[in-house]
C-alpha cells in the first residue's frame, strides 16, 4: 500500500475496508488491505505521508491486532506482519509533531537503512542493464547504447533524487528511443538537459578556479626561487630538479624574467616579482 498515493479520505477504507453506504461512492462493502492480509504480510510504502487520523487507527490495529471497517462498529481480529519504508526522517518528523512517537516505536523494531542510489554508484550499471534488457524486449527496440557523455552523466554525475524509480523510467525513455546508435546527453528530455547544462557549467568554473589557485601557488614559489638565487637558473634547477627547459617553460608562462631578480635589479621590483 502506498501510504502517500492514496487521499487522506481513502486511506482508512484502503487499509481497513469499509461497509456498502459508509460513504459517498460505498456501493458494496470491501476487504481493506489488513484483512486481505491476514496472516501474512503487508507493505506500507511512504508511512510518513499518512495522515494523523489514520496513523491513530494503524496504531490501534498493530497494538491490539484489532481493525474496524469504515461505517462499521465490529472489532476484526488481524494478525498481519507490518514492513514499512519511507524516504522521510520520521524522528525529526516525531520531534515537530508530524508523526506520532508511540507509532514511531511500535514500527521501529527493526530498522534497516538503505542509503540513495547516489552512494551506491557501483549498482547502476547492473541495474540499468537489467532495464535495458526488460524494456527493450518489452518494446522490440536494440538495446540502448550510451556514447561517453551519457554514460558518464548517468553513472558519474546525476544524483538521481528519484532513486531506482528515477532510474527504471530514464532506462524505458531510453529503451523507447534506441535506434542501436550510441545516444547522447542532447537525446535526454528537457529535465535532464537543464541540470546536465548547470553541471557543466559549474564543471567549468570549478575547474577555471583550481587553475587559478594553482598558476597563483605556482607563481609565488617560482618568484621565492628566483629572489633565493637571484635569477641563477642553473641553481634553481639543482634546487628543485628540474631541467633548464623546463624551467624555461614554467618561467615564460608565468610571465617571469630571471633576469629581473639578478644583483642590481630595482628592489622594489624584485619584491613585487614584477617584470619590466
């Protein structure tokens, strides 16, 4: 049962069923979920979307193994294992009087914390070639083929805030789309391009800012090399061990003279490690 699929007015005659005319739309009476489970086991998907009446009700049934339908006032004996997940934090949600506490320690017997698909990277290859495999048959399509910057957003970058759901429908769009020609990050619906668009982006200036850091740390140990030595390239090469061209070659990028930092150069200059 979906907890949070299901309206606040529907979820209690899901659960527990109700009697013919209990409610508009009651046209004959139906087992809820509980019973249809009775002595077995039942899946609350999204627990911490039901609403607070109804977390009184489940709470009622899982502790007295007792339900009552909606319209009527018979007590049925249940006796059902209770699994239920949630991507919310029903503690922080006890604590702002969200969820109520005494559910909260009635379903926490066994907790089991599965983190988001973005931590468990090494799975999405597996996964997403098992839905490439179920939905390609399912459509009579090749199976897709990922040229590197597809493949690379989806088991590199994305952080698939929809977890194995996101996952399963970007793998049947894919699956929809497949020519047997590699697809590309441009094929992605409009959703996709943006954040792939930002990332790039984001991407860019991270990687122009560390460039600059490095030209900058750079710059300052070549200027503190060349005042040691006063503009020797041949020490500064024993110094650091490095050869003549190379230190050539950092020197012109970094736009310093050797010549500059040699014994009767301009103090001032030589303390900035400007050239002239």
């Amino acid at each position: 049962v979906n907890c949070g699929a299901i309206s606040s007015g529907l979820i209690e005659s899901e659960l527990f069923g109700h009697l013919r005319g209990a409610f508009t739309g009651a046209t004959a009476n139906r087992l809820g979920k509980f019973e249809e489970a009775n002595n077995g086991t039942i899946f609350l998907d999204e627990i911490g979307d039901l609403e607070k009446s109804a977390q009184v009700k489940l709470l009622r049934a899982l502790e007295q193994g007792e339900i009552q339908r909606v319209g009527s006032d018979e007590r049925i004996t249940i006796q059902t294992r209770i699994i239920a997940a949630t991507n919310r934090n029903l503690e922080e949600m006890v604590s702002r009087g969200e969820f109520r506490e005494d559910l909260w320690f009635r379903i926490n017997i066994c907790p089991l914390m599965i983190p988001p698909l973005r931590e468990r990277r090494d799975e999405i290859r597996h996964l997403l070639t098992y839905f490439f495999q179920e939905f390609s048959a399912a459509y009579g399509t090749p199976t897709p083929i990922l040229a590197n910057d597809l493949s690379k957003f989806i088991h590199n970058d994305y952080a698939f805030p929809g977890n194995i759901r996101e996952l399963k429908n970007l793998a049947q769009y894919l699956a929809m789309i497949s020519r047997g020609k590699p697809l590309r990050c441009d094929e992605l619906p409009s959703r996709y391009l943006g954040w792939y668009s930002h990332h790039q982006t984001a991407n860019r200036e991270g990687e122009e800012d560390m460039a600059s850091v490095r030209d900058d740390a750079e710059r300052k140990h070549m200027i503190k090399l060349l005042n040691k030595h006063q503009g020797d390239v041949p020490r500064m090469c024993q110094d650091i061990g490095l050869s003549r061209a190379r230190i050539y070659q950092i020197l012109k990028k970094l736009s310093l003279r050797p010549s500059d930092f040699r014994k009767g150069t301009d103090r001032q200059a030589l303390a900035r490690g400007v050239t002239r």
